[in-house]
C-alpha cells in the first residue's frame, strides 16, 4: 500500500511541475512573443484541484494535516485515545459522504465541459472522490489499529493528537 500512496504524492508533484512549466511557457508566449496561450489560467485552475485532493491523501498517509489541541492536549492519554479515535470515525463518516456527494457531482457533470479546453467536468470533480476515498482508506487503517491497540497516542506534549504505532518496526506518524 505503501507504494500506491507513494505514487499519489510523486503524481501530485508531478502535477506541480507541469502547472509551473505551463505557466511559465505562457508567461514566456506572452511577454516574449507577444502571443499568449488563451487556456493557461483555464487549465491552472484544473490542475489545481487535482494537486489539493492528491496532496490532502499525502498528508493524511505522513499525519500532516492540522489539529487544533488545546483543551486534548491537557487531558491524558488514555482519554486522548478514545477522543482521537471519535474525531476518526466522525471524520471517516464526513469522508465516505464527501465521496459519494462528489460521484454525484461527478456523474452529473459528465456533458458539462471547460470552456477552452473542452474537458468533461467528470474529470475535473472526480478529485473530491479520489481525495476524499485516498484519505478515507489511509484513515480507515490508521482507526483499525488504533481499536485493535496497535497504535497508541504520542506521549510527547509537543506533538499533536496523532495516532502513532507502537510497535518496533515503525517509527513516527503511521498510514
């Protein structure tokens, strides 16, 4: 699975690279050459959904995403488990629904295309399902082994409400 959630972040970056070569290109046509790509901000804005939802699966597999833990952080640890846990299911349930709203979305769009480049919209909402279905599966597995206690919260008061293994073979925020 590793290999999988590794190919999300290298696609991501992937993505980044040709959102920044096309934008320069086009500021190159412009400013050189006096004839600009009419479809650069178009096909920016596109790219740009599908950097988010891949880099939000990123995040998820390496624990990056924010947590606000003022009041968690004070309670102890066991309490933090069991709150981490919630707020993981709670969120696991805001996931599977953003999911299947946005296969909704998606195979609504289907005749809908962009403007310039005439892209069916289906690719474009088809992000918010990979993304949300990408952190979901992450979460899913980081939950089971929270339930099951093979993942225990970090003891360290500077780190966040993070589920993290405790077993020898893994070190710092799990997937």
């Amino acid at each position: 699975m590793s290999y999988l959630f590794r190919g999300v972040s290298v696609a991501a970056g992937l993505l980044v690279l040709l959102l920044v070569g096309v934008t320069a290109a086009s500021v190159v046509a412009r400013y050189v050459f006096a004839a600009p790509f009419q479809w650069t901000e178009e096909f920016s804005g596109l790219v740009m959904i599908w950097i988010v939802f891949l880099g939000a699966i990123g995040c998820e597999v390496r624990n990056e995403h924010l947590t606000i833990d003022v009041v968690t952080s004070i309670l102890p640890g066991s309490t933090q488990r069991w709150i981490a846990i919630a707020v993981g299911l709670v969120s696991l349930g805001l996931l599977v629904a953003m999911a299947w709203l946005g296969w909704d979305l998606a195979q609504s769009a289907v005749t809908k295309r962009t403007r310039l480049l005439g892209i069916s919209w289906f690719w474009i909402d088809l992000a918010v399902v990979v993304g949300a279905l990408g952190i979901g599966l992450v979460l899913a597995r980081r939950l089971a082994l929270a339930i099951t206690g093979r993942l225990r919260i970090e003891d360290d008061p500077d780190a966040d409400l993070a589920l993290v293994a405790t077993t020898s073979d893994r070190k710092g925020p799990t997937a």
